[in-house]
C-alpha cells in the first residue's frame, strides 16, 4: 500500500458525472483528483487514454465456498476472478460448513481471508432459529449485516419460526439481508412436480417450483415486518416484477428497507432452460421474460438499488447431473460481472451512471462501509480502469473460478476491464492478477435503529 500512482488522462465515472481527470494514488488512498497532476519521484504513470475509471466494484452478496466445500472455491481463488472482473471489495455470505453462526466462526474467516484474499472482504452473519442471542451480541463493527434465510437452505440456516423472526427483525443491532422464498409453497410445488414426473423432474420446471409466488409471499413477509420493528432491511436477488411494488422508487439515501436484482436475472429468462440445464439453476429461480423487463425497469426507477451477483461456484461434474433435486443451484458470476452489467448499457436498457451507482456507491450505503464506494480524495483508492469499446471474449480458458466454467461462455461482450486497483496496489493488470498483499477487511459504520 505505500506504492504511488498517477493515472492520467481518465473519464471518471462518479456520483452521476463524467470527469476528464487524473488521480494520485498514495499510500492506499486517493490523494488528490485534479488535472494535470505531476507525478511524483518514483511513481508509476498509467495513462488511461481517455478510457473510464470506475469505484472499484463492490459485490455485497457472494458464496466464496470456504471453509469446507472448497472443492468448488475459496476465498483465494474466488476473489481473484472477481478481482480480475472489476470486484474490490465482497461480502461473503454464511451457508460454508460449518457456518457462520457465531462469533467464532465469524472470526475464523476474517483471519483466513486476510491471509489470501485479493479483494477487500466482510462476511455476514448467520441466523438460525436458536442463535438470537448471538445476533443480540454482534458487535455491529464486526459484520456487514445479519443473513436470514427465509426460504430453503442448507443445513440448520432456514429460519421459519416466527417468533425467532420477530425477534430479529426487532433485535438485530446491523442490517439485516433475506433470501425470501416461502418453503412450504416450494415444497407442495416440489410435490405436484414428482407426482407428475416421478424422479425424472426437467429443469424447465425449476421457474414453476421456485414459483413467483413463492417469492412473493416470504419478500412481502420481510418487508411488513421490517416495517412494524423498525430494521434495517436489505432483500436480495429479488427475480419477479410483482415483487417490485413492495419497495419505493427513488433514490436510496434515507431508505429503511432496500432491494437488489443480480446480473443473471438480466441476461437470462426461463425460455433458455432448455439450452442452458442446470447451469442456469439458481435459488430464487430465473424466472420469465416480463419479469426480467420489470427488473431492469425497476433498476431504472430505483425500486432496486443495488446490482450484485451471488456468486456461487458448483463444479462442472455437479452441475451435469441429471437429477433435478441433486443438481446443485448457483452460478460462477464475479469474473463477468462488470462486463455483462455494461453490455446493458451497450444494449439500451440500463444507463452507465445507474450501473455504477448500483454496483458501487449504494453498496456502499446501504452497508455504511466506510471511505469506499466513490472516487474521492481521501477515499480508499479502489479503482476499476475500464475500455468501453474493448471486447472481452467469455472462454473456459479464461476462468479463475475454481469451478472452471461461466454461465457466458461463448459470449462476446462490447467492454472490457483493463485495471484494477485495490487499496492503491494493482491487483489486475488487464491480463493477470498480480500478488499485491493490499487486501483489508472492511470497516462499518452501521447507522443505530
């Protein structure tokens, strides 16, 4: 971090605005944005030709496998590939083996990312229908927020008791993030599925078993009772355009309670299943077209307010399983994130301000992460250098994802990432992830109740 940079002659993409500007990079942190900037002794000069310079991504929903499925990722392997797609800083989510669902473990995997993580991390906590008092406890310092799985999950993290949900959301001192599904509907879905296909269910029937109104009814759970105790709600990958008239348009400054649309729900609908299989098998289901159009309208109106990814890495050989309830859901996302957010601005559908306000300064907001998020003289110098008319070619070969395969292979998208920066140091060259060791937990600033 005591490496100096300038990089000269960029397009700042920041808070709304275009600027022709350089940057000094010092000592971890912006230090100064003006023209003109004479670099000092021994810095390194990067000019940027005109390209845009981006905050550095911040991804607050991904599935980095570590500890004990790390046969699909880890935290070495997964924050490089989102390094190398414009990602700096990740919040990763509890549903490891063990979980993270206390204290303990909490602190297990802040110490091991620090001693392999390439981008900035945090790591929520995880609710279960008996670790209220552990919620109570949290040191809001100490997390991003508190994840509660409101529909299926793995392990003991489902929680569906209804007094334990009140006392979170009465209770929980950090924000909380829902995965919201209604698992008694998506059970008697499940249900009516085997009895008409037996063992054989197709994948195509994945949109009807993770059914809309499935979603509907657990978001609109969350969002009453975030509204009766006062919490700090954030809901996540939100997939049906129903769902959207439970949250209000607008900007995000002063909201209580936020929502966000992940970038797969805005590339794929239910019609390719029959192209894609299990690949594009993900919880909350990729769901229709008009959904997807009531996604991107609602990130246009600011009903959504953050972009994320969910990352979540299965293997090919998992992925190729032809048993529909032992086919894993989940797709590897971080190394194409930025480049298939921008491919919809090529296409029309989203402009570039709202991209970047979604992916890195309402991220930043709504997790009161501390000096990052914008381009900004004393702000953490997280930095992403990008070419909007470069072209990046999605290939097996380029995956850094431990699981080795994209959901885009074969695309061909009209942007590319030239530079990262993280904390100062270069960490993406446009062509490899360099070692950097400039990687920091993040700091939270966790607005009181």
């Amino acid at each position: 971090m005591n490496q100096t940079t300038v990089i000269r002659n960029a397009k700042l993409v920041n808070e709304g605005q275009v600027t022709e500007s350089d940057v000094l990079l010092k000592s971890g942190r912006i230090e100064k944005i003006a023209s003109d900037i004479q670099a000092p002794p021994g810095a390194e000069v990067v000019d940027a030709k005109g390209r845009h310079l981006l905050p550095g991504i911040i991804d607050d929903q991904v599935h980095f496998r570590e500890p004990g499925l790390t046969h699909k990722g880890d935290f070495y392997s997964e924050s490089r590939a989102a390094v190398a797609g414009g990602i700096t800083s990740y919040m990763e989510m509890p549903n490891s083996n063990p979980p993270t669902t206390d204290a303990e473990q909490l602190e297990w995997k802040y110490a091991r990312a620090a001693q392999t993580s390439g981008a900035n991390f945090a790591f929520y906590f995880g609710a279960t229908n008996d670790n209220i008092e552990d919620i109570r406890r949290l040191d809001p310092g100490a997390t991003c927020g508190v994840k509660i799985f409101m529909g299926a999950s793995t392990g003991n993290m489902l929680v569906d008791d209804k007094s334990t949900l009140v006392a979170i959301f009465r209770d929980s001192p950090v924000p909380i993030a829902t995965h919201c599904e209604s698992t008694p509907m998506i059970q008697a879905n499940i249900d009516r599925a085997m009895a008409k296909y037996g063992n054989k269910i197709p994948v195509t029937e994945h949109a009807n078993i993770r059914s809309a109104e499935a979603c509907y009814a657990s978001s609109e759970l969350a969002v009453a009772l975030a509204k009766k105790y006062g919490a700090h709600l954030h809901v996540l990958h939100l997939t049906t355009a129903r769902e959207m008239e439970l949250f209000d348009p607008g900007p995000m400054d002063g909201k209580q309670i936020t929502a966000e649309a992940c970038v797969h729900f805005l590339h794929f609908d239910e019609s390719q299943y029959a192209q894609y299989g299990n690949r594009i098998k993900c919880n909350p289901a990729i769901k229709t077209r008009a959904d997807q159009q009531g996604l991107l309208q609602a990130i246009r109106d600011g009903r959504l307010d953050i972009i994320a990814t969910d990352h979540a890495p299965h293997t090919v050989e998992e992925k190729a399983s032809d048993d529909y309830m032992a086919a894993p859901a989940g797709l590897p996302l971080v190394q194409d994130f930025l480049v298939a957010a921008l491919e919809l601005v090529h296409e029309g559908k989203l402009d570039l301000h709202t991209v970047v306000r979604g992916m890195t300064h309402n991220p930043a907001k709504r997790f009161s992460v501390i000096d990052r998020g914008f381009i900004r003289e004393g702000y953490y110098a997280d930095l992403v250098l990008v070419d909007m008319d470069g072209t990046t070619e999605v290939t097996r070969e380029r995956v850094l994802s431990k699981c080795g395969w994209s959901p885009f292979e074969g695309r061909r998208f009209n942007s590319r990432v030239d530079g990262v920066w993280v904390n100062g140091a270069l960490a993406f060259d446009g062509t490899q992830v360099i070692e950097h060791g400039a990687a920091m937990r993040l700091q939270f600033n966790h607005k009181p109740r």
